[in-house]
C-alpha cells in the first residue's frame, strides 16, 4: 500500500461521490494498492479493510481523528479527539483456512465476512434475510453430531455465537468508542465507522483544495495538475500572496 497524492484522492473522491460506503472503501484501496487486483481487496475481512484505511486515513491527514457527537441522555454536543493508535486492533486471527466453532452438538467451519459478502448481504433490506446471505457464504461446514446439515438450518443460539466469535476473531471490524458526557456523566459506546469518517474528509478536503485551485490558477494561470502537484505548505503561501 502506498499513499495516495493529491491528484490521486482527487480522482477517488469523484469517481465515489454519491456511490455506497463499501465502494468508496474499495476504490480509496484501489488506488492506494495498485498492486492487488479487485477481486483480492473484496475478499479482505472487514477488519483488515478498515485496518488499511486507518492507516490511509493517517498518511493523508494524519494520526489525530476529531470529531462530534451528541450525548444520547441529555443531548448536549460534545467533540471527541482520539490517536489512530487508539483504535488500531490486532489483525484478524485465521487469513486463509478459516475459523472453527463448536457449541451443544453443532460444529462449524467459516470464514470472516468480508466486503464482497456485505454487497451481496446489501443487496436486502431485511435483517433475518441479510444474515442468511452471510451465513451461506461464510460457512464452509456445518455439522450437528457429526452429521453435514445446510448452514441455513442452524439454530438461532449457534448464528448469535457464530456473530459473537467472528466479532472476536476480527476486532477491528467492530470498532468502538468508549464515550462519556462532561455535561450529565453519561457513559456510552459508539461505533466508529472509518470508512464514513475518512470519506466525510475527504469530501471536505476536495470542497476545500478546488477551491485553492480555482483561486491560484485564476490569479497566475497554472494548471490544476500543476497546483495540485504542489506540497500544502508552498500552496498556502501562494494563497497568502494571492489574498493581499
Ligand atoms: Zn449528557
């Protein structure tokens, strides 16, 4: 994986404005992995995937993450900063054979879900039907007592404990905050989603650098690669030059 230049998270955001969060995911990885085709970043755990767009995320923008929220008992807005480091968990447990489960007289081989599993799970807009799909692709071999049985057949305990240990076998996958407000003490946990954090960034990063664009290549005529090309610090003081 490499960083992405300007240019480069240019072309991204464009071709993913608008578009669902697991494409923007997969494009940001794209260009930042030209290295691997399309078919190995769809088939990263979700862990995995979101451990490489901290790390995307920290080389475009750096280790400081801030951001607001609203407390859920008494309202009052509060901002929260935190370090990358502070939500990087270790790396899923099982990359290629799998994972197993054994609960009562059920035993389970799988797999981490991974993005290509969430499109074809999005593709419903029910929950029961959206777990069937992830069960059906992440479950190599289901047994109860030793006999083969249909993955879909398996009992609502053993699916909660399957949810539960794919959960725990990919942390990053999960990722949560632990919240408190200074206004009431309210204590809480909030999911962080990166991939909607760092997108959210960038769609204000790219408002933000068209606009230099516009105004440097209004007051001296270069070309947007050109500008684009330039490190942050020589652009700002162009700028500076262009607002006296
Ligand atoms: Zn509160």
């Amino acid at each position: 994986m490499q960083p992405l230049s300007a240019i480069e998270l240019l072309r991204v955001w464009e071709e993913g404005q608008g578009e669902p969060p697991y494409r923007q995911a997969i494009l940001l990885l794209a260009a930042a992995c030209p290295e691997e085709s399309p078919e190995e970043i769809l088939s990263l755990s979700i862990g995995s995937r979101d451990a490489r767009l901290l790390t995307l995320r920290e080389w475009t923008f750096g280790a400081e993450l801030t951001s607001f929220t609203a407390c859920p008992a008494c309202g009052e807005r509060l901002e929260f900063s935190l370090n990358v480091s502070d939500i990087r968990f270790p790396a899923p447990e099982a990359k290629g054979p799998g994972l197993h489960l054994a609960l009562d007289d059920y035993s389970l081989d799988f797999r981490l879900p991974n993005t290509g599993d969430l499109i074809a799970a999005g593709r419903s807009s029910e929950i029961g039907q959206i777990q069937r799909i992830l069960i059906e692709r992440c479950v190599r071999d289901a047994r109860r007592q030793d006999e083969p049985m249909a993955a879909e057949r398996l009992p609502p305990q053993v699916v909660e404990a399957l949810a539960a240990r794919m959960a725990e076998a990919d942390p990053q996958a999960d990722t949560r905050l632990a919240l408190s407000c200074q206004g009431c003490g309210h204590r809480w946990q909030a999911l962080f989603d990166i991939v909607s954090f760092f997108w959210s960034e960038i769609q204000a990063w790219a408002v933000r650098i068209l606009r230099e664009v516009h105004l440097l290549a209004s007051a001296y005529g270069w070309h947007e690669a050109d500008i684009l090309a330039m490190s942050p610090q020589r652009r700002r003081i162009y700028l500076g030059m262009v607002a006296v």
